[in-house]
C-alpha cells in the first residue's frame, strides 16, 4: 500500500452504500452492535459517516437506526460531504463493479459484497482500478470466518484428518418458493440476471469455501449439471450438481458442490474426508463432528467416535437454542471478517480475504459456468 494507507491516527471514516438486507449485519457491526466485539467502533477504530441508498426512506432508515452522520442518495455526494477512508459495497452485484470503482478512484477502500463483479474479466479490470489508487480492495467471503469452518480448517491443519481427499458442499434454500423473494414477478430481483442466475446468490460462497478447505488445489476436471427442475422461466437454473477432480501437493482431491431448491429443511453442510478420518458441519444449524481414529483401535474408535459425536451435538442443540433466543444470525462469521478487517486496515497489514482468495473463487465460478464442462 501507499504511504496514504499508513496506519492512521484517527478513526476511519466508514461508509454504506446499499442499505437493504445484508446491510443490517454490516451496519450492526459499524455501529457497534455486533455480537463478535461489540466495542469495536467506540474503542476508537471507527466512525459511520453515511449511508447511501437509491432510496431516500431506506437510506434515512439505515442511518437513523445505525447512527451515522449522514444519509445519501447519491454515492457521489457521500463520496465528496463524507470523505470517507472505507466504502461498503452492499447493493445488487451487477452494481458492484461501477461503484467499487467510484468509491476507490475517490480515495477510500472497498469492502464489496459477494460477488464481487459478475466474471473474473470483470474483477481484474476492478482490481486494477484499486492498484492505480493505492486502496484496498476486499469480497466479503464471510462464511470463511463462521466458527465451523474455522474448526474445520483446524482440523485439517492439524493433521487431525491425514490428507484431505474429498471435500463436499451442499446448500439447500427453498429459492423457488412461489411467496419467496426471487419468485416476485412484479419486482424481479436483479440476481436473475447474473451468469448463475439465483444459484449466483450462493455460489460464490460454495467456492471460496472449497478452495479453502482443499488448499492449495488445482482442478483439471469439472463437470457441471445446471438443471431447471420447477420448470419455471423465471429461473434460469434451480438446482446445481458439480463434480470437480483437481491435485494438492498431497495427492488428487475429489469435490462435490451441490444446490438444491426443493430439499428440506434448509442445509449448508459441508463435510471433508481425509486418509485418516472426516469432518462436517452445516452452517445452518452449526456443530462440528470429527470422526478419526481414537485410542482403543479399530474395535473401540466406532464407539467412541459416537460418543464424542454425540457430544458434541447435544452441547450444540443447547447452545443453537441460546442463539435462537439471542436471535443470531449465520452472519457470525461476517462480524469477525470485519473485525480482522478493520484491524488490518489500521495496521496496515494484509486483509483477511486476499487478492488470489478472490481470483481463484471467481476463475472457478466462470469455469463452472463454462458450456463446455456442462452436463
Ligand atoms: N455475504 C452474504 O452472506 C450475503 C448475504 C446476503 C446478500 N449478500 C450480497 O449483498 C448484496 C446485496 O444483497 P441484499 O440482499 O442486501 O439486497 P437488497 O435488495 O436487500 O438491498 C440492496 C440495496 O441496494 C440499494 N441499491 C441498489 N442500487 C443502488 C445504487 N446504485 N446506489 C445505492 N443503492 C442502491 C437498493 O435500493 C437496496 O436497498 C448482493 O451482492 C448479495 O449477493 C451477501
């Protein structure tokens, strides 16, 4: 970064635009509400000095309810009253690209929204706009920070799971359903546009995720099922059944990604298997089970293996009750992605979702969409 990105010595001007659903979890977190260090704009950090949106309610809403200075309609004025030191990207992605652009050509960094820009083209052309200012560009790949994957990715670093062979992501969300948002007709959401259309809403989040839990892998083989299985035109595809074969340093790596509209209830597992045992989780309702050799050999490690499953799963339920309770969100992750953000920021270190974490997810997702890997 330029000498400008030095560590500063008063708080960061911080800056929303797109003030709609996911803006809560980001607002929540500038504003000081968070559940993962809740102190953190008043320990000095930060400052939320405006929340832009197309709509004047909605942006008026977003400030009031969050405290910032200031609301906007027009990203330019924020970009000139507010002058802020960090912008978030939180508006429909096919938006993205134009207005990371803007917010960094005026000096601030940019954390955007998943995903970042509609092909990985797109993304370098973006990427290069934020070297020529000397700012920082960042995806959210939030779910990367939720507890589970970091349990995960624990598990794998420690060997605990030998070499990762096989890594499986299945996500289930009723996206078809005809009273859910991506079925209005009247107001169609502007996710049916992108190259994945609704499956583009999830898939950036299933990629990142194999990336990192296969690390570091390449894939030579992909062969990917987009199926519209409701039939219905608005959709380009509702369902998604992809096979990738790729090579880590420690051997071939086998993937599966799979989405699903109409199984129930609502899944995001993920489950790694190695040469000496296997992991899974889902982010939904979130738990950890490991299952690996344990001391008392092959006759002894099926029983205790159960119990320690068992476990670990009654200590979940009870603790997805108190979050149920305390009305959390599966957004936890994000929180802590924005915490390690801003601390980074401020010491001028390198981001927690870093350049290539953002090439490769987007390369990946241009190739699962590719016509010659289609099934
Ligand atoms: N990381 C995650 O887990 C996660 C979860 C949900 C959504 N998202 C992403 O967040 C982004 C927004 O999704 P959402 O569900 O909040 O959408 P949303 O429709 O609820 O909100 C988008 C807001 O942006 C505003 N907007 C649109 N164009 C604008 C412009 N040019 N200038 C200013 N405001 C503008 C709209 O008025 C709206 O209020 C998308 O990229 C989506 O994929 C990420």
């Amino acid at each position: 970064m330029s000498e400008s990105s030095a560590r500063p010595t008063k708080p960061l001007r911080a800056a929303v635009v797109g003030s709609g659903a996911i803006a809560r979890e980001h607002l929540s977190f500038l504003a000081g509400t968070s559940p993962i260090r809740p102190s953190s704009p008043v320990d000095g950090r930060l400052r939320l000095v405006g929340v832009c949106d197309l709509s004047p309610v909605t942006a008026r809403y977003g400030a009031d309810e969050y405290g910032a200075d200031a609301a906007y309609t027009d990203l330019a004025t924020m970009l000139d009253g507010a002058g802020p030191d960090v912008v978030h990207v939180l508006t429909p992605p096919a938006t993205h690209s134009p207005i990371a652009s803007a917010c960094l050509r005026a000096g601030a960094h940019v954390l955007c929204e998943k995903p970042i820009t509609t092909t990985s083209v797109e993304l370098l052309e973006l990427l290069d706009v934020a070297k020529e200012a000397g700012r920082h560009l960042m995806e959210s790949q939030n779910y990367r920070f939720n507890r589970p994957v970091l349990a995960l990715v624990d598990a794998i670093d420690r060997g605990e799971l030998g070499t990762v062979r096989e890594v499986e992501i299945r996500i289930a969300l009723p996206v078809t359903d005809p009273d859910g948002r991506f079925a209005d007709r009247n107001l169609p959401s502007p996710i049916h546009e992108m190259p994945a259309g609704v499956i583009h809403d999830v898939i950036t989040h299933m990629v990142y995720l194999l990336l990192l839990l296969g690390r570091p892998v390449s894939f030579d083989r992909i062969a990917a099922a987009w199926s519209n299985h409701g039939d219905d035109p608005l959709f380009r595809w509702d369902d998604l059944d992809a096979v990738l074969i790729g090579r880590t340093a420690g051997g071939p790596l086998h993937a599966r990604l799979r989405f699903d509209a109409e199984a129930s209830p609502d899944t995001f597992s993920i489950r790694v298997r190695g040469t000496d045992g296997w992991a899974e989780t889902d982010l939904f309702q979130p738990y950890v089970r490991v299952v690996r050799p344990r001391a008392g050999g092959q006759q002894l490690s099926p029983i205790l293996n159960h119990l320690a499953g068992g476990w670990r799963l009654l200590q979940a339920g009870t603790r997805n009750v108190g979050s149920k309770i305390m009305q959390q969100t599966p957004y936890e992750g994000l929180h802590r992605m924005l915490d390690l953000t801003y601390d980074a920021i401020a010491a001028d270190r390198p981001l927690p979702v870093s350049t290539d974490d953002m090439v490769e997810t987007s390369r990946l997702i241009d190739r699962l969409l590719d016509e010659k890997v289609r099934l």
